[in-house]
C-alpha cells in the first residue's frame, strides 16, 4: 500500500451556515444528530464553487483473485510497453515548433524572399502565366487560391509563406509550384468543387471536430471504418468509386481551409489526428492506391497546412509502412509526427488537446451537443489527474450558495472505484451519498454524469481508488445552474 500524500491545489475559506440539502441522485443519507440552522443562502451575489484535489492511499480491499488479476494487468502492462520498444513506436520526433504566421516574425532573409516572391507574382498576373483568361487592359487581373485573392492583403503573405516554407524558401521553386496548384486547381475546377452536393457514407470516415490546445481545429481520420465490407466495396471497388472518393476528400479539405485565419498571426494550419485501430492496413490495394494518390495530391497542392500528425492505436504493421516512407521525409516533416499505441493514445491526444475538446471514443468527455448531453459542451473546461497506482484521489467541490451541480466524470479504461457524496458544512449535518462505492469495469459506460441539488452550504466529494499497479487517468468537469 503506498504511503499517504496530500497535495492541495487550492484551499477555500468557509463561509457561514445554511439551509438543508435536497437531492434527486440520493441513494443514501449517513444520518447525524443535527440542530436545524438558521441561516439560509442568500443568492443576492454570485460564489462559484473552489476544487481541491487530494490524494491519499488506497483503501480498496483486495481480493486473492484481485491481487492475481493485477499481477497480471502489470505483466501485460511491461509485455505492451517492450513490444512497443522492440517495434520503435517514435512516441514523439524529434521537436517542433510551428513557424510563426506573423510577418512582423519574419526573418531579414525571409521577408526579403516574400518580397522577391510578390514581385514575381505581379508579373506573372500582368503577363497572364497563371492561365487565367485575358482581360481588356483597363480591367485588374484577379486569381484566388483558397478564396484569398492573390496580393490584395497580408492574408496573401501568410499563403506565399506556405509556398515558401514549402520550398526551404527559394524563391522560383516556390514560385514554380505555386502556378502548378492554380494550374491543378482550375483543372480539377475547384472552386466549383467547394460548392457541390457531393453524396458519401464517410461522415464517421473523416471529420472535423474541437480544437486543439494552440487553437488548431481537429481532423479525425478513423481508418478502422473501412473494415465494413459494405462501405468500402461502395468507395474503393471500381476506378469511378475511387475517383468520386477523391473528390469528396478534396472538397472536405477545401471546405475546412476556408474556416482557417489567413490574417497575420492567425491559425492557419490543421492538427490531425489519425485512428489505426482496425485498419485494413496494406494488404488492400484499393485503398492503398486511393491513399497514394491523395498524399501525392496534398504534397503538391496543399502546402504546410498540417500543423501536427498524430497516429494513436498504432498497429505493428504500421511501422513497416514507416520504415518505406520514413526515408523520403525531410526531418522537419518527421517533426511534425506523434505516435501512439493503444494503452497510450488518450494521454498522447491530451498532451496536445484538452479532454473536453477530445470525442469520448477516444478517452475524452465530448460528445456533440443534443438532447443526451444537454448540460456540456465544447466551452466546458475540463481538468486531468493522474491517480498513481494504490492511491485514492479525492476532488472536493466547495458549494457557496443553492444551486444544482452537473458533474461529468471518467476514468481512462477504469479498473477502479468510484463513489461521490455530499458533506455539509455544519457538523452535525447530514452526509448524502449520490454515488455508493462502485467497482468500475472497462466494460461499463466510458462517462459516468450525475446532479446534485444543494441548499446548503457543503462540498461535494468524488472519490477514485485505484488499488491497481498502473496508473490512471482521471478526468473531470463540472457546471453550476443557480436555483
């Protein structure tokens, strides 16, 4: 059993007594000999709750077949982590730190090459080399990429920097592939593209969903989807499917770089977040030609528009696949890759993105807003613990005034007890149990919500014992509604 350890993260000063507790959750009240107060709760100023977090040892009692069940879980735990080593899983290349979008940032060197590139631009727009139709000379020739007019604005500077950056700025390979994208664009009819009703079955292929710590929007890519044979006869079995694939995957991307901020200093770059899990992996030609096609198609026309590569619930396979393509990447684009086994995938996700922005399938609490979760969304921070092995963390919400607390709480892969009370300030009042102790299995709902109606002054307890030898991740939130 491991030692006792408090760690305080904030310590509220109490305030004075009030009014009796009511709840709905009630499963059972401890019972106290107590004197009715008095003082009630006066909601003429508004006290939101304080939280601390307090950790002690677990008191969880085990049984034989418990304690055999965790030598076990410890086994496998140090079997995952060696097969990891021995596959060279790169958690994390090398370091990255994204260029800045500021052009007040650039270097003397850079600025003087965005100015070269500019020039270069003009010319090529008064001398018609971008392939647009002539126009009477009175008439200004105007070519957009993204839905940015080329040199109107600095949201113009902030695209030539991805020609640029793309190009280890030299300047005429920059200028060289910038015309072959608005050669491919007007080929491909792009801006037509954008604009239409396109049908598709990949909704829960690719999508976008949160945003990342640095404000970077998310793009999920699930591959495991296409382990539905029906699906994906309907997208890869003939050369029109795959073509019709294309477009789709072209059009969704078009679609999301409008949202981007081309302004100087702006966000302009995506993070995105790639699910191995049940992959066809390559043995799938179809797939794997569609795949090539599409990266070959996003090197050469999508310039620096990937801020982060996270790859979670990475397979063995895949870093067969890695050690093919590993070698043709430069070393900034290997930067720029995270990846992540299946026990490690939540934690990774959440080093770079909030739980509350992370879907709930891949270890975090959001879920899209609707009639099931009315009580959070996207804006509802939530705060991360990790429960070390024997220990019990405690997080103490302090109550200052009626309200209903909605609480939603998860434990990644959970394996531990859960239990949640109410304790009132006064001493001789009663202790109201929400949550009896309950052993909480891997198997059992990923998020655990509950609400609490208080009229008294008091905290509410949410209590995690992990009795296990593996550490845990414990993640929270919680909303206040006066009454």
């Amino acid at each position: 059993m491991a030692e006792e350890s408090i760690t305080t993260l904030v310590t509220p000063e109490k305030l004075s007594s009030t009014a009796p507790v009511e709840s709905e959750t009630t499963q059972e009240v401890l019972p106290k000999e107590i004197e009715t107060s008095e003082a009630e709760v006066t909601p003429s100023e508004h006290h939101p709750p304080k939280v601390t977090e307090t950790e002690t040892a677990s008191t969880e009692k085990k049984e034989v077949a418990d304690e055999t069940s965790s030598l076990k879980e410890a086994e496998e735990e140090k079997k995952e982590d060696a097969e990891e080593k021995k596959s060279i899983i790169p958690k994390n290349i090398g370091s990255f730190k994204e260029e800045s979008s500021k052009l007040s940032d650039l270097s003397n060197s850079e600025k003087k090459s965005l100015d070269e590139l500019k020039n270069l631009v003009q010319d090529a727009l008064d001398n018609h080399q971008f392939g647009e139709a002539e126009t009477p000379e009175e008439e200004e020739v105007v070519v957009k990429i993204w839905g940015i007019p080329l040199l109107k604005d600095d949201r113009s500077d902030v695209v030539l920097l991805k020609f640029l950056r793309a190009r280890d700025f030299k300047v005429k390979d920059s200028l060289a592939m910038l015309k072959n994208t608005i050669k491919w664009r007007r080929d491909f009819k792009i801006d037509e593209l954008v604009d239409e009703e396109l049908v598709d079955d990949l909704d829960k292929v690719v999508f976008m969903y949160g945003h990342d710590r640095e404000g970077h929007p998310v793009c999920y890519n699930v591959y495991g989807e296409f382990q539905n044979k029906e699906l994906y006869k309907k997208t890869f079995s003939d050369e029109e499917k795959r073509k019709h694939f294309l477009r789709t995957r072209i059009q969704f991307l078009e679609r999301s770089i409008r949202k981007l901020d081309f302004s100087s200093g702006g966000v302009s770059t995506i993070f995105q977040v790639n699910d191995m899990k049940n992959s066809p992996g390559l043995g799938k030609k179809e797939l794997r030609s569609a795949t090539k096609q599409a990266v070959e198609l996003l090197q050469d026309n999508y310039p620096e528009f990937v801020f982060k590569q996270a790859f979670v619930n990475v397979p063995w396979w895949y870093l067969v696949f890695y050690t093919v393509i590993g070698p043709f990447m430069t070393p900034r684009s290997k930067s720029k890759l995270v990846f992540a086994g299946p026990s490690r995938s939540a934690e990774t996700l959440f080093k770079y993105i909030s739980p509350e922005q992370v879907p709930v399938q891949y270890g975090g609490l959001s879920v899209d807003p609707c009639d099931c979760n009315p009580d959070f969304s996207l804006d509802d921070l939530a705060s991360e613990i990790t429960v070390k092995p024997g220990t019990k963390q405690t997080v103490e919400i302090i109550i200052y005034e009626k309200c209903e607390l909605v609480w939603e709480i998860r434990v990644i892969g959970w394996e531990v007890s859960y239990k949640a009370e109410f304790v009132p300030e006064e001493k001789d009042g009663y202790t109201v149990v929400v949550q009896k102790p309950r052993k909480m299995r891997p198997s059992d709902e990923p998020v655990l919500t509950h609400s609490f109606k208080v009229n008294e002054l008091g905290k509410v307890l949410l209590t995690v014992d992990n009795p296990t030898s593996k550490k845990k991740k414990l993640v929270y939130r919680f909303n206040v509604k006066p009454l």
